[in-house]
C-alpha cells in the first residue's frame, strides 16, 4: 500500500520544476519576488513544495518558512497568522546575537494585533464592493509599506477603513486606533534590517490556500502584499488557480474575469503550472511506486529512478521510450520474482489511466486506485481465491472510469452467467477492431471509447469466473449507492468532514448538525469508506477527526466508528487518546 501523501522524492521529473524555482529565489536580483505553483487536487503541488525545500535547504542563507493556510483558519485572522509564524521562525534561527531583536519584531506582530491594525489594514476587504476601491487603497497601503507613502496615500487608506467599516455594518468592532501605515513602516524597518544583519533569505512556502474558505484566503494573498513583501523575501504559492480565482470572485461578489486576472496577478507575480502527466510519466510512476514497495535494494531503486528521470527529460528527441525489459535490468530483477508480474500489469494499465477523462493521470488517483488492487488482491490470497491482481486491477479500472449503471449491468452479467463466465465479454474480446457503440449494454454505451480500450488489456476475461471479483468489489458499489441517496445537505456535509483540520473547526460542527438523524447512518459509512483507502495511520487525519466529531453527536455513529477502529491491525496513540472519552454524552 502507499501512503496518500507528499513525497520528498521525484518520480515524476518534477524536480524540473523544482530547480526553476530555486534559481528565482536564489537570485538576490529577482527578490523580492511571488510564485504560484498551479495546479488541480492531487497532481503534487504539495510534492514540489518538499522537491524545493530539499534543494533550498543546502544554503545556509535560505530560511524556509512552511505555511498551511488551511491549518490556521479556525484559529485567528490570517494575516495575523502568518506574521507570526514568520515572526517565530526567524527568532528560532537567527544566531543568539541577534535573538533580542527578532524578540522585538515578535513583539511587534503581538502589538500589531493587540491594537487591531492588521484587521484595520485589511478592513476595506471585509466590505468592498468594488475592486476600484479595493485597488486604490492596495496600492496606497503597498506604498505606505515600502516607506514611500506621502499624505494622499495615508488619507486614501484611513478612507478606504473607514468606508469599509460602514459597509461591514458593526462586525468590525472599534478599537484603538494607531497610524497604520506608520506601524507597517516600522515593522518593514525592523524586519528587513534583521534579515539584512543575519544575511538570511526568508522563503515562505504558502500551502493549501484552496482549501480555505475566501475569506481566509483573501486575507493570506494580501498578507503576502501588505505586510510581508520585503527585501530578500520570496513568496511560493501552491495552490488550484481555478479555486483561487473562485474566492476572489466570491470575495468581491463577482467583478468579472478581467479583474480578478489583475488581482491575481499583482500578488503572484510569476506562475508556474504543474505539467500535466503524459503517457511517459505515468508509467515511470507506476514502475517507481512497485518497485519502491518490493523488497529489492534500495540502491537499485534509485538507480531505476535515475534512469527513468533523465529518459524522461529527454522524451522531446527521436530516443525510444524505456521498456519494462530495461526497469527489470535496472533493478537486477531475479527470475520469478513478484515485482515482474507487477511492473507488466502497470505498463499495461498506464495507457488508459494515463488518457481517460476519470483519471487524467492525476498521481493521487492513481495510487488510490492501486491502493484498492492491492487490498482486494491481499483479501483474495487470505481467503484462496484464484485471481490473479491483473484481473483484480483490470475491474477496478472500470469502475474508475465508468457509471453506477455499468458497473450494476456487469455485475448482473457475472452473476447471471451459470459459471460466472458471462458470453458476453467472449464475443466483446473477439472483436479485433472498435466495438461497436449499439452492440453494448444500454449503459456502457456512454462509455463505449474507454470500453473499447478496457476490452483489449491484458489480460481477456471472457472464460474466467469473476464471481471472486465481484465478491471483493461487494463494498463499492452499496457505498455509492448511499451517497447517491443522501440528500445534497447530507452529502455537502460529509465532505467539510472529510477535511476536518481541527476538533474545534466552527465549519465542521455545523456540518455535523446538517446531517439528518435518518441519514447519520449512511453518512458514517461513506466516511469509514473513504478513510479505509488510506492505510496510513501514523499521524492524525482530517477524515477521522470528522468522524470522531459525527460519532461524539450520535450513538450510531458512535458505534460504527468503533467496529471500524476494532478492525485496525494496530490502534494507534493519538486515535486512543482522541476516543477514550466517547462513551459518554452522546445524543441521538
């Protein structure tokens, strides 16, 4: 199994993208500067991160400060957050000469937010209704930053707070009040003389900005420019364009594309797209996932890592593509081995996971899956079923990348068939060109394209008994059934569950009291099924606290999350400490 999470090690030629950006900001010239690493859930954004800090880490002049945006957001204002985690972590790295002074900043940033100044910089964001405004003040606080603001520039800003506090209609309580921009001058002062003293670059890596409700991540992006845009600073930013884009839009009650084009790109000055995997890296990933699970030398591994890296990097000349053959030599694959078996069917998979809309050769989706093919294969060797993982994978394909229905019509053929060899897929199988779309079940016929290609992998299954298979499968298909019978309330909730950052998350305990009593049931058991497609339990998860939360309000709940808990090889100590108060106070 592999854990669904970000990897430290490039399998993929990311590192490509990586070292780009390590010239940037290792470039005194370009700073200061802001990147966005772009790209949709799951393609490795969080990867790249880890690929950039490896290589910043080498020189002692990079101080790398990591930023979960998604982490502090039930926890306080996220331009507060951020200053003070920067705060800290420039104190807890400055040599003891210079520890009083970045003491002081630290005091700085508690004043700051002590007197309300970071909410009132940031104010005419909670009310504007325009990006006119918005801009106008932007760049007189931007000016007031970087210690040029003259006495329009402070009166546009006092201006713009002011407004925004009669539109925000009272939920900006008074405080006292000090010049804003002369506190953000001193606390530029302050901190660039710091990093100037200790010859330090700050690179602040902002991660999981998508995740964060717009406000949050509003208020994150104009930390970035209001307050923390110095000398020798730079800022990486991994986050789904589209997402971001999402929440200005829904911030700025929909200003148009243009504008929000402009906003974007006044705060992430150079964009960076994760590239999309092709048919090349998708099988060099699935080569480097088995053999990174097999028992051969570590070594050996990263000489096959190597090796497919730099053919990956030269997929553009007329060079032919590397072959299971060269990964088995490689990696000194002895005769009979397991890891043959598994490096053929993953070639043989790669094509369709690398081309179908359902996949897209998304690196997430594709370990989930193969996390699924080897569960069912290690369920099926424990209870003597003859099925080899190849048939296991090429079933769970199709239910990947088909329908509710088709799956439903497949399984209706495997069970209705006297040996649990349907006819059918014999006559599919034997046709040497396309199927044709009015030959198939009604309900594969909207998904003839990939059917005709699932058709054609190794291996056939038309003379093989699937019953075995559909047996193993039997917890999908009542899974998706219940979620499609959940009302949208239901199922809306499940998912801010699923993504559960803290127990005392305001989002995620009203989700829980959006959950219909009649449908507690169902809802526990979508989120036991997604959380048993990740087997790693060495640290807390988001999926768990959320259904630790559902299970706290209701018995039900309760009770299935326990049997769920009870079937773990191993209960872990912070899932222990989490649940040993459960038994009481439950509600239904």
């Amino acid at each position: 199994m592999w854990a669904d999470s970000e990897s430290k090690i490039d399998y993929l030629n990311y590192s490509e993208v990586s070292e780009m950006v390590c010239d940037m900001v290792t470039d005194d010239a370009m700073l200061p500067i802001s990147l966005g690493i772009y790209g949709t859930w799951g393609v490795g954004k969080s990867s790249i991160l880890q690929l950039i800090a490896a290589q910043l880490n080498s020189d002692r002049r990079n101080l790398i400060v990591p930023f979960d945006a998604w982490l502090y957001q039930d926890f306080e204002e996220a331009k507060a957050a951020l200053m003070t985690v920067i705060a800290k972590t420039v104190y807890d790295n400055v040599p003891e000469g210079f520890k009083e002074k970045a003491a002081g900043l630290y005091r700085r940033v508690n004043k700051l937010k002590a007197l309300g100044l970071i909410a009132d910089v940031g104010a005419f964001l909670a009310g504007v209704p325009t990006l006119g405004m918005f801009s106008k003040a932007a760049d007189a606080a931007s000016d007031a930053w970087d210690g040029t603001s003259d006495e329009e520039d402070v009166e546009t800003l006092k201006g713009a707070v002011a407004e925004a506090g009669k539109r925000t209609s009272g939920l900006l309580k008074p405080k006292e009040k000090r010049n804003a921009p002369e506190e953000i001058v001193a606390f530029r002062k302050e901190f660039g003389e710091l990093l100037k003293s200790v010859d330090r670059r700050l690179i602040v890596f902002v991660d999981n900005l998508d995740r964060c409700l717009p406000p949050n991540a509003i208020s994150t992006l104009e930390a970035m420019r209001l307050f923390l845009f110095l000398p020798n600073t730079a800022f990486i930013v991994a986050a789904d364009e589209d997402m971001i884009r999402l929440a200005v839009a829904k911030h700025f009650k929909d200003p148009g594309d243009r504008h929000i084009t402009d906003y974007l790109d006044k705060l992430i000055q150079v964009p960076l797209r994760v590239p999309k995997l092709g048919l090349q890296e998708v099988r060099a990933y699935l080569f480097m996932l088995a053999a990174a699970k097999s028992e051969i030398d570590a070594d050996k591994v990263e000489d096959l890592r190597k090796f497919l890296i730099e053919k990956l990097r030269r997929s553009w000349s007329d060079e032919p593509p590397f072959d299971v053959k060269q990964a088995l030599a490689k990696l000194a694959v002895p005769d009979g081995h397991e890891l043959r078996n598994s490096l053929e069917t993953m070639d043989r998979l790669a094509g369709i996971l690398a081309h179908s809309m359902q996949v897209n050769g998304n690196p997430r989706i594709v370990k989930r899956m193969l996390n699924v093919i080897r569960m069912r294969a290690s369920v099926a060797r424990r209870r003597g079923m003859a099925l080899d993982e190849s048939i296991i994978a090429k079933l769970a394909l199709f239910e990947r990348c088909t329908s509710e229905d088709a799956i439903r019509t497949l399984n209706a053929m495997v069970q209705s068939a006297p040996d649990g060899k349907p006819r059918a897929l014999v006559q599919f199988e034997a046709v040497t060109d396309r199927v044709q779309t009015e030959v198939l079940p009604k309900d594969w016929q909207k998904h003839a394209e990939f059917i005709s290609d699932w058709l054609k992998l190794h291996p056939p299954l038309g003379g093989i008994d699937l019953r075995p298979a559909v047996y193993l499968s039997r917890e999908t298909i009542p899974v998706r059934v219940a979620i499609n019978r959940m009302s949208e309330k239901t199922r809306n909730a499940i998912e801010v569950l699923l993504k559960t950052a803290t127990l005392s998350s305001r989002a995620s305990k009203a989700a829980v009291e959006e959950i219909d009593v009649s449908e507690v049931g169902e809802a526990i058991n979508e989120i036991i099924a997604v959380m048993k497609r990740n087997p790693d339990w060495d640290k807390a998860r988001d999926d768990f606290r959320g259904a630790h939360l559902l299970a706290q309000r209701h018995e039900d709940a309760h009770r299935k999350l326990v049997a769920f808990v009870e079937t773990l090889p191993k209960v872990p100590r912070w899932m222990t400490a989490l649940m040993k108060d459960d038994g009481a106070g439950k509600k239904s």
